[in-house]
C-alpha cells in the first residue's frame, strides 16, 4: 500500500515540480523597481530620510504576490537548501570513482650519530694520515608517492547514500513548493485585510457625510420651528461618533499597509495601497470529494513524510553494511633519490586488494538499524495524521466558502433595503411625519449594512484562497535556483 502511494505521489510531484518550472515568467506581474528592497540584505538605515514614507504605491493582488516571490527571504533560504542538497549529492556521487593521492617531501637530515662517527674516524685518520677534519655529514632527500585507491564492494553505504541525498533534493524541493503556497496564502489574507481596512474607511468617511447631513436638516427643522433641540444634539453626537469611527479607520488602515509592506519585504521608504476594488475573487467549481482527492494529489506534505520514510530506509542499510566487508584496490608507485650520493633515482610500486571487516561495534550498527526504523515508522504514522488533517482543512474552507457565498447575497440585499430605508426615513424627517431617531437608526443600520457587504465578500474572499492552499491548486513561485540569476 505505502510503496505504491510512495511510487504514485513522487510522480505527481515531479509533474507538478515540472509545470511550476516552465510557467515561471509567464504570469508574474509586473512591479515598480522603487518599492524593491537595497540588494544588500545587511544594509542599517541611519538617518531618518532612509525610513521616510516617500508616498504610496497602489499596487494589485498579482503584484503584491511578484513582489514577495522577488523579495521573500524564507522563500530564498529554502531555495538554498535545494542548491545546497544538491551540491551534497555531488559529494556523494564522487565516491563512485577512484582517489588519487600525490605526496612529495624533500628534506635535508643530519644525524648526530652519523657527525659523531665521521668525526670520530677523521680523528683516528689524521693521525696516522694527512686527513683535514670537520666536515658535515649531511644528506638531501626526495621522495615521492602516487597512490591510487578504488572501492570494489562496500555493500551498500555508497548506493544508500546517494539514495539519501535524492530523497533529500526531493524533500527539500517539496518544502519550497509548501512555502511558496504558505507565502501565496499569507500575501493574499494581508491584501484583503488591506481591502477590509480601505472599505471601513470609506464606510466611514460615508458616514461622517451623512450625519453631517443629518445635522443640517436637524437644524433647519429647528429653525422653521418644526424641530427641537434634542433632535439637533441626537445628530450632533451621532456626528461626532462618525467621526471617531474615521479615526480609528484611518489608523486601521495605516497599520494593514505596513502590515502588507513588512510581509512583502518592500523598501524602506516604500508605502502601498490595495488597487484591486472589492469583488468575489472567482467560483469553486468541484464538489467536496473531487476537491479532497485533488488535494491529496496536490499537497507536498504527503510526499515530504515518504522521502523521510525513505532517508530512514536508506540510513538502516548504511548501518547494517558497516558490518560487512569492505572491499578496495590500492595501487602505489614510489620514487626516491637522496640528491649529494652520486646514485640515481630509484622507484618502486605496489598493487594490491584491501579487505575490511569490522568484527565488534558494541552493538551501535544494531542501536542505529533500530533507531533508524522507529524514524520510517514515525514518517509512516505522521503521513496517516497528514491526510486526516488535509481532510479537514479541506472541508473547513470548503463549508466556509458555502457558507460566504449565501452571506454575500443576503447582505446584497439587505444593502439595498438599508439604503431605500434611510431614503424614506428622511423624506419623512422633513416632511414632519417622522423623527430624527428614525433617521439615525436607518443611518446605522446602512453602514452596519454596507460593513456586512464588504465583510461577506472578503470573508468568501479568504475561504477561497484558504481552500486553494488546502488543494495546492495553483503554484505561484519558483523552486529553480535559476530564480536568483
């Protein structure tokens, strides 16, 4: 069961990995270079002019999701890993061909001894002989080694460490496939909370306009003689709540475009805006089980927990095989010369078969092979629990999708009818048939409308793009390490 899903799920994330590849430029948007980061991540503003809002950009949900697939900097970490997981491959497939070893020395030796003796027979010499004393014995050598050595049979650490290092590309490309979706999701819920906090303030300044409008009519009521003064204060405390709730929003809406600005790495001097107006982004079109299996298909978590089943697989065999022989050819070719004797250089060779057998470990080749399988058994537990909770995330976006879509067409109209209300509430305020109460309550009941609206439409907003994280439906940034050139 497991080797099949294993064998079926690394193909559909080679597929995906493929397409991801190949769509890279085709649908990245456009972006201005002034809102781009320095190029020198360790660059420290120290003047105040470095950090001053130089004005604000409007910029689209499209370029906000260019924007942190250009700057994100756990996106460019985890591409790192990949280049460095395959350059660890490299290394491991290096041990497939031979090594070679040159040694030279050249060194010139003077022994005690030797002084010693020599001096001892010149003395002896020159007594009987005209022999002149006192010089050195001293001998200059070189010498110099090639070995070549070629491993014949390892059983099996060589074959399983490659198979580690793969099983670790993989496993590091599948995490930059989940973090590229994790950033997806996190860009697109700022932007919309972005959306949000533009909406209220317009709701806001709205409303501001029309108590003020309101307070004009109280007025000219009390004017005519047909009003009274508690009508007036009615307006004029419902006025400056309004004008509170702008306060607020303005500020709400400050902090939502610092909050987008922080996720997307911008420059410092750089401020944005949300230039998408408020609309149901687009309509679900699979039912319940066709979006469960897609996104069992789809999400790189699955296969992330077979490679590590996998890499404990292939760690259980480099630990039984430090048991078994160990097998290599060595071949040397020697050169020596002492360079002041008056004698040629001399040489010589070896070729031979080198055999290992570790006899006794005190039991750690046993200690890891047991280690090893309880990891394969924890990555085999860990992926039941993935796709239970897959499962559910999927049904939970699923239901909230449902559930915002009916919100968004109850509120549509309830919208319409606010406004129709408010309408009639003044005509009657001034023709004398009705109060300034009436009038406030229908103003109320208008933006509790109007925030209703928006609220429905972003909240549907966020459940599709939570939904599109749970299947993984589209992939949004690179995993190349071509991204960087």
């Amino acid at each position: 069961m497991f080797i099949t899903l294993a064998h079926r799920y690394m193909i559909v994330v080679s597929i995906n990995f493929i397409l991801v590849l190949r769509s890279i430029g085709s649908s990245v948007a456009q972006v201005p270079d002034d809102l781009n980061p320095s190029p020198n991540p360790l660059q420290l503003p120290s003047l105040p002019i470095e950090v001053t809002i130089q004005g604000t950009q409007p910029i689209t949900l499209q370029q906000a999701l260019a924007l942190a697939r250009q700057n994100n900097s756990e996106l460019k970490f985890a591409l790192y890993q990949v280049q460095r997981s395959r350059a660890a491959l490299k290394e491991v497939q290096s041990g497939m061909y031979p090594t070679v070893t040159l040694n030279a020395d050249l060194s010139r030796a003077q022994s005690a001894f030797s002084q010693l003796s020599a001096e001892q027979l010149q003395a002896q010499l020159s007594l009987t002989q005209n022999v002149p004393a006192g010089q050195d014995e001293s001998n200059t050598t070189f010498s110099g080694t090639v070995q070549l050595i070629y491993g014949l049979y390892n059983y099996g650490p060589g074959s399983s460490s490659r198979g580690v290092a793969k099983e670790q590309i993989s496993l590091d490309e599948l995490d930059v496939k989940r973090l590229s979706e994790e950033i997806r999701l996190n860009v697109t819920l700022d932007y919309y909370n972005l959306q949000q906090a533009d909406e209220q303030v317009r709701i806001a300044q709205s409303s501001v306009e029309n108590s003020e409008a309101s307070l004009r009519d109280a007025i000219a009521l009390e004017r005519a003689g047909v009003g009274t003064r508690f009508d007036v204060l009615r307006s004029e405390v419902n006025l400056a709540n309004a004008q509170q709730d702008l306060s607020n929003a303005f500020s709400q809406q400050q902090i939502a475009r610092r909050r987008l600005a922080t996720r997307l790495n911008l420059a410092q001097s750089a401020n944005i805006s949300a230039a998408d107006p408020v609309k149901l982004a687009s309509l679900w079109q699979h039912t319940l089980e066709q979006t469960i299996i897609s996104a069992f298909q789809n999400r790189p978590e699955l296969p992330q927990r077979l490679a590590e089943r996998n890499i404990a697989r292939f760690r259980q065999k480099i630990a039984i095989s430090r048991l078994k022989p160990q097998i290599s050819l060595v071949a040397d070719y020697e050169l020596e010369d002492v360079l002041n004797d008056g004698i040629g250089v001399s040489n010589g060779n070896s070729l031979g078969v080198k055999s290992t057998l570790r006899l006794l470990d005190g039991g750690t080749a046993k200690a890891q092979v047991s280690q090893q399988s309880i990891e394969a058994k924890i990555a085999e537990t860990q992926f039941a629990n993935q796709l239970h909770n897959i499962r559910f995330e999927v049904e939970q976006a699923y239901f909230q999708l449902e559930s915002n879509l009916e919100n968004v067409q109850t509120a549509n109209v309830a919208l319409e009818q606010a406004k129709e209300a408010l309408r009639l509430g003044r005509l009657r305020f001034q023709a004398g048939v009705g109060t300034q109460t009436d009038v406030i309550n229908a103003l109320n009941d208008l933006i509790k409308a109007e925030g209703k609206r928006v609220q429905a439409i972003l909240d549907y907003n966020r459940a599709l793009s939570q939904l599109q994280r749970a299947v993984t439906a589209r992939g949004v940034y690179s995993a190349s390490p071509t991204y960087f050139k």
